[in-house]
C-alpha cells in the first residue's frame, strides 16, 4: 500500500505564495472604492535596526511584518489548495 506521505516544506512554500500574492493583491484592491478593507494591514516588528558594531564588520538586523486582509485569505486558500493536492 502506497502512502501520500505530504512534505512540510511544500507546506511552507504554499503558504509563503499565498501570503505575497494575497498582499500583492491587496494592494491592487486598494485603488478601488468598495475593496479598500482587503489592504487593510497592520505591521509589527523592529522600528528601529539593531545594529552590531565589531570594528572590523558592521551587522544591522531589522525584521518587519506587514500582514493584511487579502494575505490571510491567500494564506487560508493555500492551505486549502494544499489539503486538496
């Protein structure tokens, strides 16, 4: 008996496409009148770098999610598109 065994690195993809398509969609939506609540968003992360001096090399780390409406709907039906494969 063979098995579909599902890979969670596809999983990852799926829902890493869905979230940049559902936020580039967004922002579409967002020029029209009745779809302005898809671009929706609120971001959270670093306001501010953290920046890492040694002398020698300089490091700067800055980490900033942008999550809107139309990217959770594309990450819901990435999900939903992965079950079904």
């Amino acid at each position: 008996m063979a098995t579909k065994e599902k890979n969670i690195w596809i999983l990852l993809i799926f829902i890493l496409s869905g979230l940049v398509i559902g936020g580039l969609l967004g922002e579409l939506a967002s020029r029209v009148d009745w779809l302005w609540w898809l671009a929706y968003s609120q971001s959270f992360g670093l306001e501010n770098p953290i920046i890492l001096d040694l002398s020698v090399v300089k490091i700067t780390f800055a980490l900033m999610f942008k999550i809107s409406v139309s990217s959770i709907i594309g990450m819901l039906l990435a999900i939903f598109v992965y079950r079904k494969v």
